[in-house]
C-alpha cells in the first residue's frame, strides 16, 4: 500500500509538473501575440496539429517506401559512393529507402548494389529550413512570358519538386476555373515559389468549365482529381480558389492527418472564420480521404452550397476537420466583380437539408463529362471540359430513383 501511495503521489506531481509548464506556454503566447486565453489555447492546439501532421505524413510516406530499409555505410574510396552492407529487397524493385551510417535516410530511384549520389537524395525535411513565414503578396499579374522567366525551374504542366531532396509529399492543386486571367497570373506568380521552398512534389492543374452554362465549382474539383490522377500518383489534393492568395509559407500544402480547412482567416473577414463549419475557400484531402467521402456533390450549379454538403459529408465518413493557427493560416483575396455565369444557387439551403441522402450516389463515382482539351503548359496543366447541366441533373435523379425502389423491395 505503501508502494501504490508512493506512486500516486509521483504521479499527481507529474500531472502538476504537466499543467505549469501548460499554463506557462499558454501564458507566453497570450503576451507574445496580444490574445485572449482561449485564442492562446486555440494558437497551441493548432501549432500541435502542424507539428503532428508533419510527423503523420512523414511515417506515412517511409511506410509506403521501404518493404526493408537497407543500411548503408560511406566507401573509403569515394565520399559519393555507398556500399549496401544488407539486401534483402528485389533487385526489380525501382525504389529503395536507405539509412546512411550518419542516420540520413535515403530515397533511391532504384535498387542497386553500389549506390552513388546520383541514384539516391536524401529525404527532405520534415519541416523545410526554406520556409520564411509571413509574406508579402503581390498583386501584380505578370504576362506568362514574364513568368516563364521568373520561373525556369517549374516543369511544363506546372509541376515542381526540390532538387536536393526526396519530397515527402505529391500534392496536385486543383483550381476550379472560368475567365479569370488576370487572377490565374497572380495566383501563378504567387503560390510556385511558396510551394517550392516547402518542398513538395506538387502539380497545378487549372480544370475550366467550356460554354455558358452555370459555373459548377465542386464538380470541377471532382474532375481536377480525377484527371490529375491520370497524370501523377498523387497522394493528396489542395482545392483551390484562384483569388485566394497565401499570406504564409508555413500554411504547407501537405498531406493531412484529417481533412484539412486551410483558409482560416481571409482579409475579406478581417481574418476571422465568418462560422465554425465553413470549408470553402482552399481545402485539403488525402487520397484515401477524398475517395472515402466520395468527393464534392456534382448537382450544385451555382453560387454556394457545396462547400457545406462537403463539411457534413467529412463528419459522416467519422472525419474531423482540422485548421493551422489563424497567424499562419492567412489569405489576401482578390477582388472582382460578381461574375454573370455564377448567380447564387436559388434552392441551395433546400439542397443541403436533403444532402445526406446524396452522399453515396453523388460524387466522384457519378462524374459525367467530357474533357476538350489537355494543354501542359509550363507554370500549370489546362483541363478545359464540358458539362452539361441537364444530363448530370438526369443522372443523379435517375441514381437515387434507383435506390429508392431497392429499399423499398
């Protein structure tokens, strides 16, 4: 009894020792930045999150990579030149992960029994040392060639990675688009050096609705995913207003731990979240995410609404949707005027009381459209397609008409 006591009693000193230093965190940030104890508390939770989520991705992404880590050590007749001292992966296998004798780990295109620097990078930081903070943003739009210039290192279809290292993530931005060049080149000219210094493996793909029908920015979204998957193994995707522009570097467009809102705090709204439960604006999904809320709703043409048929479909698939600190996760927005062919949706309030019953039938495993054209151009990948409102509408009547008839058989 007197052991039990004993223990208890270090315990309760422990959870002490635990509750001070919490206090005096929070106490530290509330004088560092101004704010109350609640946004103090809010800041931590969130910095907590970015922290997390980095080390989530990274053993996710060593899990996907290395049937066996081969450890390797330095060759005394070369500093470039590696030996593995222990296989036992295929000789076929066109990937290896490898820790070096000074614990770096490795990412080689393939497996090898000497190994040089040219077959093998390190794999990048957890946290890039690039990243600088908050920034500047521009509004200028440069023309393309303009851009072009600025950025040599972008590949065409606007697809960038680090040359120094492995990326931990392949993240595609996915911007739902119709007549906007001036803000296509203002975003451009913003987002790649941001996406460059937080060493990603990334694509940009611009997906443009054809015609005059009634813009339809989630379907756009589903169809951004779908094609870009044609393209690249992605493993996660940014949904992307193009006249959102970060404010921050830290704000990284990786792969998420859970369902990512990213544009927490916009100038539009004095940087304040207008309600709890948006999800519009910049959003982020891993793959296995994506698929398991069966992505955005096809049926809503028109101004608003999808946003917030997607919050309910992340809480249904047993999701939370987390958030970056409000100081990090900062957006400019860019004005313009209210667009013709994006009046709001008349019935959208109805739509979203009837959403649950759509979750299954409506989504990326009901797209129904036709891709015009594929142009890779050098700062982003053009997806022009057409959809026609009529046979979507059609299509989702006749899906949950389905149902209906076979629940009631």
């Amino acid at each position: 009894m007197e052991c039990g006591m004993r223990m208890e009693g270090i315990a309760r000193k422990d959870f002490l020792r635990f509750t001070f230093l919490l206090l005096l965190i929070l106490i530290t940030i509330q004088m560092a930045f101004n704010l109350s104890v609640q946004q103090a508390f809010f800041t931590l939770m969130s910095k907590w999150v970015q922290v997390s989520d980095q080390l989530y991705s990274s053993s996710s992404l060593l899990a996907q990579l290395q049937p066996s880590i081969l450890r390797i050590t330095k060759n005394s007749s070369s500093a470039a030149s590696f030996h593995i001292e222990q296989s036992t992966q295929s000789t076929q296998s066109t990937q290896s992960v490898i820790q070096s004798d000074n614990n770096v780990t490795y990412v080689c295109s393939k497996n090898v029994i000497n190994v040089t620097d040219e077959d093998c990078l390190p794999l990048c930081p957890v946290i890039s040392d690039k990243l600088v903070g908050a920034l500047a943003t521009y509004s200028d739009s440069p023309t393309y060639s303009d851009l072009d210039r600025l950025y040599p290192w972008v590949q065409d279809g606007g697809r960038g990675k680090p040359s120094d290292c492995y990326p931990r993530h392949r993240v595609a931005i996915i911007i739902p688009y119709r007549n906007r060049d001036s803000q296509l080149r203002t975003f451009l000219y913003n987002i790649h050096p941001i996406l460059y210094r937080q060493e990603l493996d990334y694509g940009i793909y611009v997906v443009e609705q054809n015609g005059s029908s009634v813009f339809n920015r989630a379907m756009l979204m589903n169809i951004g995913y779908a094609e870009a998957m044609k393209i690249h193994d992605y493993q996660c995707f940014a949904f992307h207003d193009i006249d959102l522009i970060p404010e921050n570097d830290k704000n990284i467009y990786n792969c998420p731990k859970q369902p990512r809102h990213m544009s927490v705090a916009i100038d539009k709204f004095k940087y304040r979240l207008p309600y709890n439960s948006i999800f519009g604006g910049v959003s982020s999904l891993t793959k296995e995410q994506f698929q398991k809320v069966n992505g955005f709703p096809n049926r809503y043409f028109g101004w608003g609404g999808e946003d917030d048929d997607m919050w309910k479909r992340i809480h249904n698939a047993g999701y939370k949707v987390i958030r970056y600190a409000r100081e990090i996760a900062r957006y400019k927005m860019i004005k313009h005027g209210t667009e013709t062919g994006n009046k709001a949706n008349p019935i959208r309030f109805k739509m979203l009381r009837e959403s649950k019953k759509y979750f299954k039938t409506d989504g990326i495993n009901s797209l129904k459209y036709k891709v015009l054209k594929i142009d890779f151009n050098h700062l982003y990948t053009r997806v022009v397609v057409d959809i026609d409102e009529k046979e979507v509408m059609a299509g989702i009547k006749k899906v949950i008409t389905r149902s209906v008839s076979e629940e009631h058989s």
